[in-house]
C-alpha cells in the first residue's frame, strides 16, 4: 500500500534544472507543486470543525479554503455509514469525483482493546464493514484506533490482541485496496513505544500508523527519537492541530517529513471551535504552504 515517493535531491534537482528559483517562487504556487501526486497535502478531517456539514457543504468549504482532502469521521452529521445502500455510496462517490476535493478515507472509533472476546470481534467485523464502506465511495482507508489499557489485563496481552486484530483486517483491507491507519491514541496506548510495540505484532503491509501529534510525543527521549520509532510504518494519513500552534514542534515535524520524502496527507484534526472556520481553514493551508516552502529550501 505504501506509494513510491520522488527523491527530495531528485526533486530539487528537476527544478534547479528547469530554471526556477526557489526563493522566486509564490507560496501558494510552490504548495501546489508540491502537493501533485507524491508529495504532502494538507487535509481535514470532519471531527469537531466539519461536524455538522453535509457532504456538499464539506466540499464547499474545503474547495473555498484550498484544503484538498477530507476523511469523513462517523457518528457526524454528512451520515456517511455502513449504512449506506448501493445507490447512496455511489451518489457520494460521484459527489467526490466531480469535486477539487479528495476522499482521503473514513475516521471510525473502531477499536480492538476490549477485555471481552465477543466485542473485539464485533469490533472486526465492523471494521470491514468501513473497509466496504470506503471502498465503495471512493476512500483509500480506514482509520481506527486503540483506547487503552485495562489495569487487569497484562499490557503484553493487550498490545498482542490489537496487534493481531490488526493484522485480519489488514488482510481484508487488502483484498479491496484499502490501508488501516491505527492512530496514536487512548490512555496509555498513546505513548509511541506503546504503538511501536503493537505495530511490531501486526506485521500486514496494509496497516500503517496514523501519527496524532499528542503531548506523549513530547515525552522519554523527546519528539524526534519518538518520531523515528514509527516513521517506518507510516501510513497515508497524519492528524495535526493548527500548524501555528506553539506547543508543539510543527515546524520540526515539517522538517522530518520532508527529509524523509512523506508523501500522504496531513489532516487538520483541531480542537478549537472558531466561529468562522472557512477563514481558519484558509489560514491554516497558507501556513502549511510556508512552512512546506521553508523546509523544503
């Protein structure tokens, strides 16, 4: 599932050769030579900002900010669920395609930390009941997500149960063109070792990890050993609060990113309520654009 990404030097290369200039071009002209087929967009997911919005809305309002993608969260108000019928499923895919706006996948809280066996394997089930789902509108995953440890269950036990969820449904995700993206979450799971240890178990190609740019990431041997522990098993989505943010190191973030050619999508999961968020999200593509800008010169 993993793309194949341009080599930065290649890149840097190609342009120089070319004749332009880095520092000649415009940052919203540079952004878009970037974000063409293998390099970093920035994108949304409907968590909290986009709650209420239909799917027409979202489109919308993405196309009016300039974000470029979207990963539709469940439970929320644009009601894209298992659900959905065949005749529906095509009408959103249809909406998708004839827009500027890209399907990046669906956001489920499926999750595979439960104690009881029967509701782990509900929770399985369920999830390919998105794998379908995402498949059948357009997306390329399904995000999901472990919530925490149990204080009476090993956490040896817990970590080889998510890892081994996670492999089944990398299989079947796998048979529809689909990638898992287990985000960095929940109490005690949100910890990078943690997740580096349940990605060890789950060894599938098509899982990959969803980085959530938590506090945790900040913790132990600090943010950028934390980040090198699961760079090898990213997968196609990030989620990120507001990029201008000073509590976290963005800009480094950036930075690695592009050293390391990251060629998938960063997608704004933040967790302000501001009143106009077609102005915010505008904002927040034209810091992502400078910051891009910025590390890659």
């Amino acid at each position: 599932m993993k793309k194949l990404h341009l080599q930065r030097r290649d890149f840097l290369k190609g342009l120089l050769s070319s004749g332009i200039a880095l520092s000649t071009l415009p940052t919203s002209g540079f952004a878009h030579f970037l974000t063409d087929k293998n390099h970093m967009k920035l994108g949304l997911v409907t968590y909290l900002w986009a709650k209420d919005w239909t799917v027409p809305e979202i489109i919308s309002n993405c196309e009016k900010s300039g974000i470029q993608g979207v990963e539709l969260r469940s439970t929320h108000a644009h009601g894209v669920e298992v659900t959905l019928n065949k005749t529906e499923r095509k009408e959103v895919k249809k909406l998708f395609k004839n827009s500027k706006v890209e399907l990046v996948g669906l956001g489920s809280a499926e999750e595979y930390d439960q104690k009881d066996p029967k509701l782990v394997k509900q929770a399985i089930e369920n999830t390919k009941a998105f794998i379908k789902l995402s498949h059948d509108v357009g997306g390329s995953g399904v995000k999901v997500r472990p919530n925490h440890l149990h204080e009476d269950v090993s956490k040896e036990k817990t970590i080889e149960q998510i890892g081994k969820a996670l492999n089944e449904v990398g299989v079947y995700a796998g048979e529809y063109g689909q990638e898992i993206r287990l985000e960095v979450h929940g109490r005690g799971t949100q910890y990078p070792e943690v997740i580096k240890s349940i990605m060890d178990v789950a060894n599938n190609p098509n899982v990959g990890v969803c980085w959530n740019c938590n506090k945790e990431d900040l913790s132990g041997k600090g943010f950028e050993y934390n980040f090198n522990l699961l760079k090898g098993r990213f997968g196609d989505t990030m989620h990120i609060r507001e990029l201008d943010r000073t509590d976290y190191p963005y800009k480094k973030m950036i930075e690695l990113l592009v050293d390391m050619n990251y060629g998938g999508w960063l997608l704004l999961e933040c967790h302000t309520n501001p009143i106009e968020k077609i102005k915010e999200m505008t904002k927040q593509q034209k810091v992502f654009e400078e910051m891009i800008k910025k590390a890659m010169g």
